[in-house]
C-alpha cells in the first residue's frame, strides 16, 4: 500500500517523463545548432587568434569595452571558445531558452486551462511543479552532454585540443546556471500566469543579468553583481585558467532549491 509520499514521487516522476519526452525533439536540434555554431567557432580561431589584425583591433578599442565583450581572453582558441562562444552560447543564449522554457512549463498550462484538466486527478500541485522543472533536465543535460565532444573533437582537428579537464568542468558547471534560471522561469510563469509574458520578462531577465554583471565587473560596483547568477559562471576562469568556482556552484543551487520552493507555495495558493 502506497503513502502520500509514494503518490507524490510517483506524480512527479510520471510528469517529468511526460513533459521530457515532449522535450527531446527541440533538445537534437539545439545541440545541433550550437554544436554547429561551435564548429564554426573552432575553424576560424586559428586564424582569428593568430592574426595581426586582432591585436590592432584590441589596441585600438578602449579598454572599458574590450573588457565588457570578453575580448582580453581572446589570445587563444580556448580564450576565443571561453569569451565569446560560451558566453553568447550558454550565458545568454541556452540560459535564456532554459528560462523562456520553464516560464511557460507550468504557466503555459495554467493559460489554457490544461492544468485545471490535469488537477482534476488525485494529484497535488506541488508534484506536478516539480514534475515539470526536472523535465528541464532533459535539454540541460542534453545540449552539454552532445555539444561537449563535438566540440572536443573540434578542436582536435584543427591541432589545438582544449583540455578535456577544463572543458568537462565548464559543462558541468553549467547545469546549476542552468538549473537556477530554470527556476527563476518557473517562478514567473507560476506568478505571471501568463506564458508568453512571463517567458519574455524571463529572456529580459538572463540577458539584464549578463549586461548588469559585465558592466558591474569593469566598475567600482562590482560588488552588486553577487545577486545576478551570472556572476556563479565565469567561462574564461575555467576554460583558460582552469579555476572552478564550487561555492558559486553551491550557491546557485541554493537559490535553485529555494526559487523552486518559493514557486510551489505560490502554486499551491493561487486560483486556475
């Protein structure tokens, strides 16, 4: 005989397989694309890096900007990978899909009435929440897990291989990035109620945050980027200098767990 308990797990597992599997199509392709883009990345760093025309370049911006765009760490592939395909590919582009996503997990539902359909059965509310966010698993995991060796074998072919250390720790990493912004969509789309609206203040959100923190890191405020999660990610620090920040790692965790459970008390109280 099944308790409370049991039920919840049992929901919460059946909603994760159900809305991952919905996932998988728009996973292949994202990874495809990135793994693409990635590509592209690693067959013009050679010359990129290599290049005259660079440094002149970097010589002639002023220094506030070349440190804003992640420029400085563009002396080498794995600077180039780190300053730039990461930072657009993961810091703002897959956190943003991740966020938009999550924002419409749960509100999308609750916009059109599915969710009334689904709380119809002897189902609490708060497994089907955190049902839908574990579904999040499927792209995070995913993407990482198919664009890392690409990448890898990559930059094999062009004879300058990243460090297969630094690279595993970089996509790693990023799964509580990631998981954090999920949570912070999930949160707006249970306040919001509204998918649409809530995934667009979500994608406002990653790419505020990605701006506030680099703007922040050049100035004498650098101080008041600890509330943007992407201070907890600095690509070049890993990729380039092999430096794993794990209390950030632990931090946006935290605040994962607590956007999560802040999301299922705002779920459990509000009207559908």
């Amino acid at each position: 005989m099944t308790g409370p308990a049991d039920q919840r797990r049992s929901t919460t597992l059946a909603v994760a397989r159900f809305e991952g599997r919905k996932r998988l199509r728009t996973t292949a392709v994202a990874a495809a694309v990135l793994s693409a883009y990635g590509i592209l990345f690693v067959w013009v760093g050679p010359d990129l890096v290599g290049g005259e025309e660079l440094q002149v370049l970097l010589d002639a911006m002023p220094p506030v900007l070349v440190e804003l765009l992640g420029f400085e760490s563009l002396a080498s592939l794995s600077g180039l990978l780190a300053g730039e395909y990461y930072t657009f590919g993961w810091l703002v582009g897959l956190a943003g899909y991740v966020a938009y996503t999550a924002a419409g997990a749960v509100g999308g539902d609750m916009e059109t009435g599915r969710m009334d359909t689904l709380l119809a059965a002897p189902v609490s509310r708060s497994a089907v929440l955190l049902g839908s966010f574990l579904a999040l698993l499927v792209p995070i995991v995913g993407i990482n897990a198919i664009t890392a060796p690409v990448l890898y074998l990559a930059t094999v072919a062009v004879g300058e291989p990243l460090s297969v250390a630094d690279l595993v720790a970089l996509h790693a990493l990023s799964v509580p990035y990631l998981l954090c912004w999920g949570a912070v969509g999930l949160l707006l789309g249970v306040v919001v109620g509204r998918s649409r609206t809530a995934g667009r203040v979500a994608l406002a959100l990653v790419f505020a945050s990605w701006l506030t923190e680099s703007l922040l890191d050049v100035s004498d405020y650098a101080w008041v980027g600890a509330v943007t999660p992407t201070r907890y990610l600095d690509t070049s620090a890993v990729l380039v200098d092999g430096q794993y920040d794990l209390v950030g790692t632990i931090l946006l965790l935290a605040a994962t767990v607590f956007l999560v459970a802040v999301s299922s008390r705002a779920f459990a109280r509000r009207d559908l």
